[in-house]
C-alpha cells in the first residue's frame, strides 16, 4: 500500500488553481444594459476551467476505487484455494553428513589473596593460550571471547565458633581471595585436529575445557536435501489418504516450512587417558526440515 500513501502526499503538496473572481461573478444583469461596453466586454471568453472542488473528488475517487480493487483480487485468490477441496499434510525430511568443524569453550581460572594478584596470573596464562592457538593456526575470526569476570571468594566462620562470637559483624561472610575468569569460544574447522588442539590449550595453562559442539560448515546444499525430501514425504502420506477415501490427488496448493530446517548435534566429545592426543568421536550431524503442504483432490474415474 506503499504506492498508495505516495499519491495521497502529493495530493496534499498540489496546489489547485482557482478562477478570477469575475470569473464567476459578473456585474448584475440589470445593470449591464445601462452601462457603456468596452473593448474587455467584447474579447472572447476564455474556456471555464474546472472547479477546484471537482477536482479535488475525481482525485479521490480514482484512489478510493484503486484501494478497494487492488486487495479484492488478492483476497479473492485466496478465497478460491481455499474453497478448493484439498488435504493438509505434513513431511520431514532429514539428511545425515559427517561433521567437519567443532565449536569448543576454553579458558582459565585462577585464584589469589588480591583482584590484582589473581588477574595478573590469568592474563599470563591466556597469553600462554593464545600462543598455542597461534601454533595450532586457529585463525582471530575463529576466536571469540565468552566470559570474563573477577569476582570475590567468601568463607563462613564455624557456626559453633559464631555462637561464641558477640560481634555481629565478625558474623559476616569474609573475603578470603578473588578468581578471575577469561574464557574463550574457539572453531576448529579441521576436525582431524581437535584432539592436538584440546592438548595443546591444557598444556599452555587452560583449566577450563567444555561445550563442544560438532557441525557442517556449509549446510545451504543439506538443507535443501532435506527440504526435498520432507516434499516426497507429504506427497507419500497424500497419495495414501486419497486412495484409502477414493480420490485422486491433485496439484499442490500451498507448501509452508514449519520452523525452518534444523541441524541436529551429534555426539559430545569424548575424552580417554592416553599418551597421544586426545580421542574424539564426532558422528554424525543430521539435518531436518518439516513442512505443511495442501494438495487438491479430484473425484476418481
């Protein structure tokens, strides 16, 4: 309706003109057989224009009957399909593929009497860290971080020792040091490499390894498998409806994605006591995909 709110503001910017008064108020009658003529009296008239009042209206007219026909046909598409007889179905479709990159979370945690001591630990370890990623050519765009914070760490007095205690405030959780956490989300996008990756982080002071995830890098030509396949699907549960209630099935009428195609994680990493690099199993990763479908139906010959 975009067109239409343009040609309303132009509207709003033009002018219409407006005739001369004599134009439409003449001397009386009465009074011009009396009077001597002049040469304006007898020049030709010049044609009448159009009341500005008229105007106006045709202008309006001409969008009001734009704005009630142009929805109508839409509408009345809409209408026809659904007076149409038809049958709703749905379809999934899934397609499996072997993971070739892995999100994981690494970082360090330390612990000291003071903020500064316990940030001063960390910052030498994470240096140590990104150093080994370096090693490892994980590249700055696969780094980011997740987590930083510094927070302080309390200890509570023996409640039998508080008892003896007359001072409320000895009665208040104490400070006893601060931790200091920076943690990063690191891709590993050669798969192949993840366990020397994994040994590589611990070895530079990582404390903190968790939340691996396994995943297919380019997915657009998965997905569209998936899509292709959750369509077979529908037409299959189509077909067999209309058979069981004697009917044949008839073009497609309207196809919808139900929340759009989904990846679906494989397996956590796994972690073994060994003298070589880490062992990691990542599966399989499968991609799915769910659609609503209305097919139309014709009576059986």
């Amino acid at each position: 309706m975009e067109w239409i709110t343009g040609v309303l503001k132009i509207l709003s910017r033009h002018r219409f003109p407006t005739a001369p008064f004599q134009r439409h108020h003449k001397e009386p009658p009465m009074l011009g057989k009396y009077l001597p003529r002049t040469a304006s009296d007898t020049a030709p008239a010049r044609p009448a224009s159009v009341p500005p009042l008229a105007t106006a209206i045709g202008f309006s007219s001409l969008i009001v009957a734009a704005i009630l026909t142009f929805p109508a046909s839409a509408f009345g598409q809409e209408q026809e399909i659904d007076d149409l007889p038809s049958i709703s179905v749905s379809g999934e479709g899934e397609v499996q593929s072997k993971p070739d990159m892995a999100a994981i979370s690494v970082g360090v945690v330390t612990e000291a009497e003071s903020a500064k001591q316990a940030l001063e630990a960390n910052n030498e370890a994470m240096q140590r860290l990104f150093e080994s990623l370096d090693q490892m050519q994980i590249e700055d765009k696969d780094r980011q971080t997740v987590r930083f914070d510094i927070s302080p760490q309390y200890r509570r007095e023996d409640p039998r020792r508080q008892q003896l205690q007359q001072d409320d405030a000895s009665r208040q959780p104490r400070i006893v040091g601060y931790q200091v956490t920076n943690q990063l989300r690191i891709k590993v996008r050669r798969i192949s490499e993840l366990g020397n990756v994994l040994d590589a982080v611990v070895a530079a002071g990582s404390n903190r390894v968790e939340g691996i995830q396994f995943a297919v890098d380019n997915q657009d030509n998965l997905l569209d498998e998936a899509r292709k396949a959750a369509i077979e699907d529908a037409r299959r549960k189509a077909q067999l409806f209309a058979k069981a209630a004697d009917v044949s099935l008839g073009r497609v009428l309207r196809i919808q994605e139900r929340g759009g195609a989904q990846p679906v994680g494989g397996p956590r990493m796994m972690m073994m006591a060994e003298g070589r690099s880490t062992p990691i199993a990542s599966g399989e990763q499968t991609i799915s995909a769910q659609v609503d479908v209305v097919f139309g139906l014709k009576e059986s010959r």
